[in-house]
C-alpha cells in the first residue's frame, strides 16, 4: 500500500530530492512550506519526471506559527487520514540569506539572526512534529530530521549552528516517546550539498575545493544522496534503529 509522506521544505533542494525519491516508489507525497508557488513548481515537475508515479500534492503553511501547524495536521488527517512518514526538512541560514542592509546592528541584529535560525531550523520541526504526533503514534510510523555538519563545526556565527544541534536531542527526546508505539526518530546531517539553494550564490571555487578536500570520496554531495538515506531510515530495513544522527558528508568530519 502507498505510504503517506509529508516533506517540509518539499520544493526546493534536499526536500524535493527526498519528495522524488519517495513518489518514485508510488507514495502519496504532500509538500509543506512556506512559498506556494515554488511548492506548485515543485509538484508540477515531480509530476512530469518519468519515474514518478506516486502522488504529489502542495499545502502552503508557515510552520514557525503554531494555528499554520495545527492547520497542516487538520488538513492532512481530511485528506489522507494517516501519516506515515515525516520528513522535517524545512529551515535554512539567517546567516546567509539576510539583506545586510536591512539588518539590525549590534545586539539586536544578533538577537534577530539567533531567533530567525531557530524558528527556521528548530520550532518548523517541533511544531510540525507535535501536530502530527497523533498520527505518528502506530508501528511503523517514521520521522526523519535534517540537520548538518553545522552542528557538529559550528557555521562561523553560531546561530545556524546551534539551530541544527537543537534538533538532535529532539530527535532523541521523540524516539523515547515514540518507540513504545512502533515509530521510529532519527535526523540525518548533512555536510557540504551541491544543486540547492542554501549559499544562494555566495559559494566561491576556492571554498568548493576546499569543503570536497575535507571528505574521503573526493566529491561533493547531492540532494539525492541525502533522500536516499533518508528513504532508508524510513524503509523496513531500518525498523531496529532510532534516536540516530546519521551523517551524509563523505567522511568529512574524520579527526574532528
């Protein structure tokens, strides 16, 4: 039977990534996030790729607002009435994507960047999470987290990084709760990933160069390689493990 998927982020980069790796298997995908047109966009081309078959469908929500969240889970359960994969991808870099010119400086740009990453990174999953906790409450049931290398590093400023962090206790905080129940909690993090938007131009050569020399395979990472494991973690084969941080970075992190 057709699973139902619920991807954050789900139209751009890692989201989308993991949005077609799933429809390819024929589930019925739901992309949640904030830009209704880029999610349409999304569905649009997922829906025309040749390996597609499962369904796809959008639903606009800002997940940092809890009524936007309880409206995905009233949604969803009209919808499908079943949840029984969630994917909690949607967040990004205050760090990278501000307007410098519209930032605040000292203190309160600080205070701005911190709370704009952790609404962003940590309260999209939390609240998303609990909203759907009812659904999640049945054998088999699977939650999956995207973090990053970043929580590991650090990301220069700290912000995004902490943000990231934030989520690995929740990870395991959410596999304690939900093991009893059958359902599994674990959070992939990534490292350096080409074919997204996240540096949104900001990536130099030099830099490139030197985020492929830190791993051991030699290359940079896909979006596909992170839904592929996180397809995993959500796969049968994965029911024995939970409250896990897998990390997707080709090795990147070796001494560190």
């Amino acid at each position: 039977m057709a699973r139902v998927v619920v991807v954050s982020g789900g139209g751009t980069g890692i989201g989308r990534a993991v949005a077609r790796r799933f429809a390819a298997d024929g589930d019925r995908v739901l992309l949640v996030g904030r830009r209704e047109a880029v999610l349409r966009e999304a569905a649009e081309a997922l829906a025309a790729d040749g390996d597609v078959c499962g369904e796809i469908r959008t639903l606009a929500a800002d997940l940092t607002v809890p009524e936007e969240a309880q409206r995905v889970r009233d949604e969803t359960g009209r919808r499908y009435g079943r949840v029984d994969v969630l994917v909690n991808n949607a967040g990004g870099n205050a760090e990278l994507s501000s307007d410098e010119g519209k930032v605040p400086g000292g203190l309160a740009g600080v205070a701005r960047q911190w709370r704009s990453n952790f609404d962003a990174n940590v309260l999209t999953a939390v609240l998303l999470t609990e909203a759907l906790g009812d659904l999640l409450q049945e054998p088999g049931r699977r939650v999956v987290l995207v973090s990053s290398i970043a929580a590991y590093r650090g990301s220069g400023t700290g912000s995004y990084a902490a943000a990231k962090a934030a989520l690995h206790p929740f990870a395991y905080d959410m596999a304690g709760r939900l093991g009893p129940h059958g359902a599994t909690v674990n959070a992939v993090a990534p490292g350096y990933i080409e074919q997204t938007d996240f540096f949104g131009g900001r990536m130099t050569e030099e830099r490139r160069r030197m985020l492929i020399g830190q791993t051991v395979t030699g290359r940079v990472g896909t979006p596909a390689d992170v839904a592929e494991t996180v397809h995993w973690l959500a796969s049968p084969g994965a029911q024995h493990v939970t409250g896990q941080i897998v990390q997707v970075n080709g090795g990147a992190r070796y001494g560190n």
